[in-house]
C-alpha cells in the first residue's frame, strides 16, 4: 500500500495529520486525533473492545469506549444509578466488559 503524504488540517484549534492510500481511503494520524479529544494515552484509542481479554476495563478504557467523561462513570458508580454496574477493585472503578458491550449493542 503507497501512501501519499500527509495533509494538514486544523480542527479545535490542533492541526490533525491526514493522507488518503491509493485506494481513496482516508487516514488519520492517530496522536493528532487523541489529542483534540484529549486521550493521554493513544493506546486507548486503539483497543478494539471485542478483542479485549480482561473481564473489567479500568474507567478510562471504559469512558472511552462508552464515550462519556470518567467522572460521569464515577457518578454512576456513586449513586448506583448507571447503565453498568461498575465493580469495585483494589479501591478503583472498573466497568465489566461484557456490561459496556451490551451498552454498546454487542
């Protein structure tokens, strides 16, 4: 696959890195992307969740997947009012997996 070179565009005040493949398929590089929706971590960004291996995801993974704020898990877990029933491990938030995947219709 050749790909031509990457395009600059600004979105929310960050310039975002994109080219297109031969094929017409547009990509975009993937640290530009976490930045403006302000993901620390790119590896978030990158785990698909049915391929997830853990029974739980730690509330960034599932805040991301969820496309909620942490805090906004954090509340459900507080008033026991969420969608997902979040589990309480070694004193931080995890959200079952198989909860979010339902959520998300899988």
């Amino acid at each position: 696959m050749k790909i031509a070179q990457f395009q600059q565009f600004s979105f929310a005040s960050c310039n975002i890195r994109t080219t297109v493949d031969t094929s017409g398929n547009p990509w975009f590089q993937t640290g530009d992307v976490c930045k403006v929706r302000a993901i620390a971590n790119s590896r978030h960004a990158l785990t698909r969740l049915e391929q997830e291996t853990r029974s739980a995801q730690p509330t960034a993974q599932g805040a991301f997947h969820l496309n909620r704020e942490q805090q906004t898990l954090r509340l459900w877990a507080m008033r026991n009012d969420g969608p997902a029933k979040c589990l309480r491990i070694n004193g931080r938030l995890d959200g079952p997996t198989d909860a979010i995947c339902k959520l998300l219709g899988g």
